[in-house]
C-alpha cells in the first residue's frame, strides 16, 4: 500500500481541524471553602487550571491548582477568600487557554 505526502498532509489537516474549541463554562456561583465543579470542552488533555484575581492576574505562588487534569471536569474546594472577583482559566496540552467570565467568591460555610 502507498501514501503520498498529499494523503498524509490530508489526514494531519483533517484530525487538526476535527479538534473542537477549547471552552470552559463560567460558574453562577462560587462559595469560599465549599466545591465547585469546574467543566470545560474540547481542546487535547490533559488540561491545567489557574484562577485569575480580577480575571487579570495570576495569583504569586498559585500557578496551576490542578495539572494534568485527564477529563472535563475538576471539583475545586474554593480557596480564594470571599468577595474577591476570580476568572478560571482551562490550558490543554497544546498551550491553547479558555478564560471564563469573571465571578465572586462568596461567603462560604467555614468562613
């Protein structure tokens, strides 16, 4: 059996292009000290997940608070102290990043 460059440029531009878009969902609600079940879609696993102060900055010290997540899903128990706006931000294996939108932490029930 033969191939020719065609065939195998073909078939790379194929399974690059059947790659969904790497998306997270934004939480409603996010209460300090409780867990939150962050999901996400599409993009190459596994994936890193990093929370954003304002939705801007990354936090000194917290570069990744999960990595070499293998699925869709991660349960956080929230550790950024109530009334703080927080994006979360979902990176695959290829480098590509999805931001949420930006939420509050609320106050939670060990506060």
């Amino acid at each position: 059996m033969k191939f020719s460059a065609t065939t195998l440029v073909l078939g790379l531009v194929s399974a690059v292009l059947g790659q969904e878009t790497l998306t997270i969902d934004s939480p409603t609600a996010a209460y300090y000290c409780e867990p939150l079940s962050i999901t996400w879609q599409g993009g190459e696993g596994p994936y890193n997940l990093v929370y954003l102060i304002g939705g801007t900055t990354p936090i000194p010290g917290h570069e990744f608070f999960a990595t070499g997540v293998p699925g869709y899903s991660y349960e956080w128990t929230v550790s950024v102290t109530y009334y703080t706006p927080i994006a979360l931000v979902v990176q695959d294996s290829t480098g590509a990043m999805a931001e949420s939108a930006t939420f509050y932490v609320e106050y939670g029930t060990c506060s």
